[in-house]
C-alpha cells in the first residue's frame, strides 16, 4: 500500500475518536499490553515524561520537548489528534515519522493486530513507541489520550507525570463531577514518580494529594510554586518573568500559556534536580522556538495580519474560557467569529459563553461527529449570536475575508477540527 491508502486503510479499520467519537473508544490496558509484548516491549527503551489533563497537554508536551532537544537531548513526541497528517502523532526531534515508517509498519503487523482489533489510538500508540525505541530516542514526552487511570499509554513508568489541570470534557467516559475526572486523569500517579499539578480546584486538589500519598509519589502544586512573577503579552507570545530563569519570551500565544508556563517552569526544576542536564539557555530556547523545534500548530495562531487572523484549537468549556476573555480585550473594528463545534461537546454551554458583539460563520469540520452547520445556526441564535451558515471551513473563512476591513479581526476555532480543516485548506 502507499502511505494514503495505509492511513485510510488504518481509519476504515480502527476509526479514529475524532470521527466517530465514543465507539472508538476503548478502556482498559489488556489490548495495549498484548501489542506490546509482540513488539518486544519498546516502551522499556526509552525513557518519558507522561502528560495529563483537560487542556494544555499539547502545549506542555511540545514545549517541554523543544526544551529538551535544546538541552542535546534526542526526543521523542506522542500527541494526538494530528491537524494535517497523520505522523503529526510521533515526532523525533521534532521531525514526523516518515511515510516508509507508517506503512512499513502496518504491513509487517498486520496480521497480528486485526485479529487483536485494537482501537485506533492503541494501535497508533504501539507504534509510536515501537517507532522511538527503533529511533533510540533518550527521552519521549508522552501525552494522554483521553483520561489517564485507563488510557493506553498508561503501561509507561516515566521520570515525571504532568497534569495541566481539570475541566468538564468527554464526561460520559470520565465523569460527571470534577472529582471523578480528575481521580481519572490522577490514574497516571505512579509510585515514586514526582508529579506536578498545574492547576486546582477545591475539588480536585485532594484527589490527587490522596491518590499521590496512597502510591507514595512526591506531589507539586505549580501554583503553590508561582515560579512565574509576571507576564506581558506581544504582539505574539509573551514576555515572561520567572523566578529561577529571569526574563525570557514566549512564543506560544494564548492567555492559557501563563499557566501553562508555571506548570513547565515547575516541571523543569524537578527533571533538573533528577539528574537532567537542562540549561537556562535551553530552557530560553525552547520557549521562544517551540513551533520551529517541534512543528507545534494551532494554538493562537496567526495566519495574517491584514485583517488579523487567528486560529485556536481550544474546544471545550475550559478551554472556550480562555479564548472568550482573550477575545474581549482585542482591539478591532468589528470582531468576526469562524465557528464550528462537534456534536457530543457541551455546545450549549460553549455558546452561552461566546461573545454577542461579534458575526458569525457557523460551519462544520469535515467528520462525521460535526455539528451541521445549519442547526449550530439556530442553537446559537438562542443566546442572541447572529451570523449566517456555511457548508466548510473554506466557505466561512471566505465570507469572513470578503465582509473584513483592514481593522477587523476574524477568530477561527470552537474545535480542533475547525482549525485542522482552516489549516489544511491554507495548506
């Protein structure tokens, strides 16, 4: 097979979450375990770093990854959903798997894994790790899939677990109340494994204080650390003050970063004190160059300047939060809003959230878990957001552009998949 018919021959196989949402989904560790064994156990040859949580995972991975390859370390990244191509997934210092990797695999284990009929996030975890071990990776950062106490990537005993912070998302998996869903995305705490927490709520602090005293792992409440004093936004990315590393630029944009910052500042301290060579100019570095080192997409990014665009893969209500504050206070003469959302969300609470001083362009990614356009239309009308529908990404963004002065600005997100869409059709 070539590499396109490999990729559509793994989503009509195992269809991927972002298709066809929860019947892609598969708890529990058995089949990961299974696979593993016939690969000869490649997550035993490289070390890693295990990421949690509602949001931010993708940030912190791929930052603290661009850290890392600037400190001399050889990296590997697993994240997931991809934007544009499926070797997104696994990166080696920031380079995709190549084609040759993904089909070669496939063909070669085929004929063990169909008759296992592992989800596809299994299967593309298990080769994932079977790429780095093959790569002679020093370090992997690996991100949660969905949750942590069940996900498949949960067989690694890494150096250091993350978790970024806990919001309301695919709660008919993890709970309905922020203490079940942050006891399950506590499931990565690992018997003397440090673990930080970026952020608390009065809810969920004491899950994860209980469940790191029950294993015996040393916690870290970023917040409680505050090793960032100050942030001052740019024009793009941020200007940070720190306590340890003096003052130093972000590239990453998005109100979210501040948070996120203070969760990896904390993180850094605790790899450094474990014996990893990681230096104030490394960690410099890898702030300022993280989309170049790693080919991180679709976090307040801008693809414009005139009319200003940006996009943000920001997709649930914890998320949304961020966005909308941040939307608040851009400077524009009309603020036009490219909008699109998947139907097992909380859209109702995403759209109660949105601002009603902006125009619309409802429109829908290209899956089948989107929401038509036509009835996020109508939903939205119900709480006074006004705009007409669109059939794709392409279509509104276009509408966008042609309604725009100069002085205008035009948001695009409400999904991952929007922004995947918007990007893949710049592309």
């Amino acid at each position: 097979m070539t590499y396109d018919e490999t990729v559509t021959y793994l989503f009509n196989c195992a269809p991927p979450f972002q298709q066809v949402g929860g019947a892609a989904y598969k708890e529990g560790l058995s089949t990961t375990i299974k696979f593993d064994d016939h690969l000869g156990n490649p997550h035993k040859k490289f070390l890693t770093i295990h990421v949690a949580g509602t949001n931010g995972k993708g940030s912190t991975s791929h930052t603290l990854a661009a850290i890392l390859q600037e400190s001399g370390y050889k990296v590997g990244l697993y994240t997931s959903p991809h934007l544009i191509d499926f070797r997104e997934r696994m990166r080696v210092n920031g380079v995709p798997a190549s084609k040759e990797y993904v089909t070669g695999f496939v063909e070669k284990h085929r004929a063990f894994f169909e008759p296992l009929q592992p989800s596809f996030f299994e299967l593309t975890t298990a080769m994932a790790f079977n790429y780095f071990a093959e790569q002679n990776v020093d370090i992997a950062i690996i991100e949660v899939g969905l949750g942590g106490r069940l996900d498949c990537t949960n067989i690694i005993t890494p150096q250091l677990c993350i978790i970024t912070n806990i919001s309301f998302d695919h709660t008919q998996f993890l709970g309905s109340t922020l203490q079940e869903i942050a006891g399950e995305k506590a499931g990565i705490i690992k018997s003397n494994i440090p673990v930080v927490i970026g952020e608390t709520t009065p809810e969920t602090k004491d899950v994860f204080t209980r469940k790191a005293n029950e294993v015996g792992a040393p916690i870290f409440f970023a917040e409680e650390e505050k090793q960032l004093l100050d942030a001052t936004p740019l024009e793009n990315g941020y200007e940070y003050h720190s306590k340890e590393y003096g003052t130093f630029t972000g590239e990453l944009g998005g109100d979210y970063q501040k948070k996120n910052t203070n969760t990896l500042l904390s993180a850094i301290n605790i790899l450094r004190d474990k014996g990893f060579k990681i230096t104030e100019s490394a960690v410099r570095k890898g702030f300022t160059n993280v989309c170049t080192l790693t080919g991180f997409m679709g976090r307040w990014q801008k693809i414009q300047d005139t009319p200003r665009v940006v996009c943000d893969a920001g997709h649930n209500i914890g998320g949304i939060s961020y966005i909308t504050e941040q939307l608040s206070r851009v400077n524009c003469k009309q603020l036009r809003i490219v909008f699109g959302m998947v139907s097992d969300k909380d859209i109702t609470n995403v759209l109660k959230m949105m601002p009603t001083d902006a125009t619309y362009y409802f429109t829908q990614a290209s899956i089948k878990r989107a929401m038509p356009s036509n009835d996020l239309k109508e939903l939205a009308a119900k709480f006074n957001l006004q705009g007409n529908s669109y059939p794709n990404v392409k279509a509104a963004l276009d509408a966008a552009m042609s309604d725009s002065s100069a002085e205008d600005f035009i948001f695009v997100g409400g999904s991952c998949f929007i922004v995947a869409d918007l990007l893949s059709a710049l592309k």
